[in-house]
C-alpha cells in the first residue's frame, strides 16, 4: 500500500504493551481525547497479518498499531533501531474506506517477523532491505516505507505476563 511519511508531527502518546497470555500488542492512549480527535469520522484498519495499524477515515492517517502476535513467529535476531522522528504517515489506499473496515496488507506470516532482545524492537518487515524511511507516528510504534510503499512495522512494546 502506498504511504507518505512526514517528519515534524507530533507522535501519539500513550503505551504500546505485548501481554505474553494473550499473544497480542495493545496500545493504549495516553490522552483518550487527542486520540478521538485524531480518529474523528471513525477508523480503518491497515492488516499485516493478525496486526492491524490502526487509520484514520478522515485523512488516512496512520494512528497506531496493535493486535494478535505469538512470538512463535518472531526469529530472535539482531535488528538494530530503527531510525525515525516523530512524524505522520497516511496510507494512500486505491478506493476509500469507511469506519470498521480492515484492508489487507499482507497474510499472517507473509511478513518476516524479528526481535532483537538487545534493544527490545520488534520488526515486521515485507523483506530484509533497510527502510527508505521511517518514522514514529505513536509511542514504541514506527511506520517503514521504501519506494513509497508501506515496506516495515517496528513495535517496541513494555512485555508484561497477562
């Protein structure tokens, strides 16, 4: 999916988690109300998977991303940090898309999925190849592109038990 990320704009603040019993990352606003602000006229979801990137109707702004991951997926790896400021990024879907929506992105596991343990980031990547670009749009949550395509999900969650 083609998307344009912009440095500059402020990241959603909040917590990104992965809660080891449920298999799943969940975000979670620091401020409820800039995130309805920011999610006025509803949301769509941009799937990779189980995960979904969560987008504004509105704009197509990307908000912030969460959903089911076992780690029987992840290959534990080094992957480095990514590089990227706080900005904005909006996918750029071919058709409109209302509120509840999901689109999909690619299949479970079609996505290579890497931990680094040293630095705590998750990488959720179409292939290997290093980002164009990238930036965070919320907090432990970064948005990759490379030819102007939706190309990597960098996650970097607290790990709590349940």
């Amino acid at each position: 999916m083609r998307i344009d990320l912009r440095v500059g704009t402020r990241a959603l603040a909040g917590e990104l988690t992965y809660v080891r019993s449920d298999a799943s990352f969940l975000f979670l606003p620091a401020q409820r109300a800039e995130l309805e602000e920011r999610a006025a006229g509803g949301v769509w979801a941009a799937q990779i998977g189980t995960l979904q990137v969560a987008v504004s109707v509105l704009r197509n702004e990307a908000l912030y991303a969460d959903g089911l991951h076992a780690t029987a997926l992840w290959a534990d790896r080094v992957c480095g940090v990514p590089n990227a400021p706080e900005g904005a990024a909006f996918l750029r879907p071919p058709t409109a898309i209302g509120s509840g929506i999901g689109v999909s992105i690619a299949g479970v596991a079609q996505w290579r999925t890497v931990f680094d343990a040293s630095t705590g980031w998750v990488r959720v990547g179409e292939d290997e190849d290093p980002d164009d670009m990238a930036v965070m749009i919320a907090s432990g949550v970064v948005l990759g592109s490379k030819d102007g395509h939706l190309h990597s999900l960098w996650l970097r969650p607290r790990f709590v038990p349940q």
